[in-house]
C-alpha cells in the first residue's frame, strides 16, 4: 500500500504523472465526478488549517466520494488523551484513505504502525508537508513550464517552516538548481536539510540575511510565514516576525517573469500591494492545490485496490 508522508515518497515520474491528470482534472472536471464514488475520506487535524483541509476535502467531494473526520484536536478523543496510534487504528476501519496533519514531528509514522489504508501527511510539526509541495511543483510547472535549471529563493522562517523543508527536497532532484537561502540567523534552514538535500547533491547555494540583495536573480521567491506556533517564546517571536515584507518597491527590482509563491496563510510577509502583480500567484497556487490532491486521492486509492 502506498502512503504519501515524505515527498520523496513520490519519484519525479509519478509527480509528473500526478500535475499531468491534475492538469486535465481542470480542463475536463465533469470526467472525475465518479471517480471516487463510495469511497470515504478522513480528515484528522490535530493542528489548524484552512487550505489543506478544505482543499482535500474540496477534493474528494468533486470526485464524488466522502468526507469525515475533526478539525480540532479538543473535538476528538484525542483530548481524552488517546494515542495517535489507536485513533489511526479506528478510524482505518470507518473510511479508505486517511489525510492527517499533527504538531509532533514523525506522528504520520506511528500512524502507519496501525493504519490498514493509505496514510496522507498533511504537515507534521516543522517537519514536512508534501502536499503542499505539490502544490508548489504543479504552481511552478504551470507557470514557469518546467523545473530545470531555476533559482530558487526561500525567504522567511526556513528553521520551522515545514513546506521549505519538503520543496527543498523535491526541487533538489531536478537539474541546474540552485538554492538562494534568505532567513535571519536564528531561522536558517536546518543542517540535516542542507545536508541532506543540498550539500550532499552538490547543489550550488547561497545563504543571506538581505532579500533585497538577491531578489534580481531569482526565477522563484517563496515566501514564508515566521512559524509563531513553534517558538519557545514569543520575545523572539515579536522580534523576527517582521523581517521580510516583500514590498511593491521590491519587486520593481525583480526579473519581469519571477514568479512569487507562498503556501499561505501571509502574515504581513507579503504587501497586499504584491496581490495585484501577475507575478504574484499564491491565490492561484491555493487553487491548483485542490486539482493536485484530487489526482493525489486517486492514484493512493488506485494502488490500495491492486
Ligand atoms: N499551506 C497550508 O498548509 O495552509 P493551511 O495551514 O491553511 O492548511
């Protein structure tokens, strides 16, 4: 059975694959509103959202299936104190896929311990958020036409911002990339990361404080929010939430085919002024996030009925 809790769960065959019936999903929805007739899918969020719960569920319900689960955890027995593992072991027996997003680090692999149907990591803590990482690839595939030989910036909370660590991961597997690394000090991208995914492939980089320094020679800008849910204090907090506002100014100082992505949900990262540039496409990234778990929930409920 194929789960999705790693983006490296997916080869680069399958994304492509996967943006590819996203893409026609968007040209021909009326050609999936059965596809997933009678099935069911949970959402279990231990943690807050707004797009990547409603997106799946959006999902789901165009293809024709169902929908259950919590969006809280105080609403589910979880605040009972039952373990992540007993709700996984439950739940596999009332729906056939499973998307669950948890603030601990790791909890989508306990939930595989118990899980008797697919297991969707939905964001777990500051770790990874594969979905959203498609979410991004099929954005930077419709907009710029493919992932080659791109600069990407990722500027922001790069410590705790978990969609940085899972694009990082995907985009280092395509050719000619490289890595602009903009955060403050205390928020830079996590050694193992580097490591991992940067260093160990070779991929040139560069790490700066100043966005503005660097903003000329980027094809991709991905923004981020400074985590407040994941400091130890809100001093810090406070001090660091402010340290990048993209700024029309800013932008005039950009390539004329740079394109902007951010997961969403913006603090006051990016100007609403931004909103209005064509280079701006986080509304439409939110958008296509939908079509790409669409084909996320096909393909996971294709391979569990082999
Ligand atoms: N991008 C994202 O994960 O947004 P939500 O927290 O609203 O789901």
């Amino acid at each position: 059975m194929k789960n999705l809790i790693d983006i490296l769960d997916l080869t680069v065959e399958e994304i492509d694959q996967m943006i590819t019936v996203a893409n026609d999903i968007i040209d021909h929805p009326e050609n999936y509103r059965e596809a997933c007739k009678y099935k069911t899918l949970a959402t279990l969020f231990f943690e807050p959202s707004t797009r990547t719960r409603l997106s799946f569920e959006a999902a789901m319900l165009e293809l024709g299936g169902r929908v259950i689960g919590f969006s809280e955890a105080s609403s589910s027995s979880a605040a009972k104190g039952e373990s992540v593992a007993d709700t996984i072991a439950v739940v596999s027996g009332y729906a056939d896929i499973i998307a669950m997003r948890h603030p601990k680090e790791g909890a989508p692999i306990v939930a595989l311990s118990k899980a008797t149907v697919p297991i969707i990591n939905a964001g777990d803590g500051g770790h990874n958020h594969p979905t959203q990482t498609l979410t991004d690839l099929i954005t930077i595939k419709r907009e710029k036409g493919h992932f080659d030989n791109l600069t990407v910036g990722l500027c922001g909370d790069l410590k705790f911002g978990r969609t940085v660590h899972s694009l990082i991961a995907a985009m280092s597997r395509y050719a000619g990339i490289k890595f602009v690394l903009i955060s403050p000090e205390e928020l830079k991208v996590p050694s193992y990361v580097k490591n991992a995914y940067i260093k160990a492939k070779g991929i040139p980089y560069e790490q700066t404080t100043a966005l503005e320094n660097v903003i000329d020679k980027l094809d991709v800008l991905y923004m981020t929010r400074v985590q407040r849910e994941r400091f130890f204090n809100e001093e810090d907090y406070l001090r660091l939430k402010d340290c990048y506002v993209l700024t029309p100014e800013k932008m005039a100082m950009a390539k004329k085919d740079l394109i902007v992505l951010h997961p969403l949900p913006r603090v006051n990262e990016i100007s609403v002024a931004v909103d209005s540039d064509p280079r701006a496409c986080y509304f439409r990234q939110a958008r296509y996030g939908k079509f790409i778990r669409m084909a996320l929930i096909m393909k996971l409920l294709e391979e569990a009925n082999k």
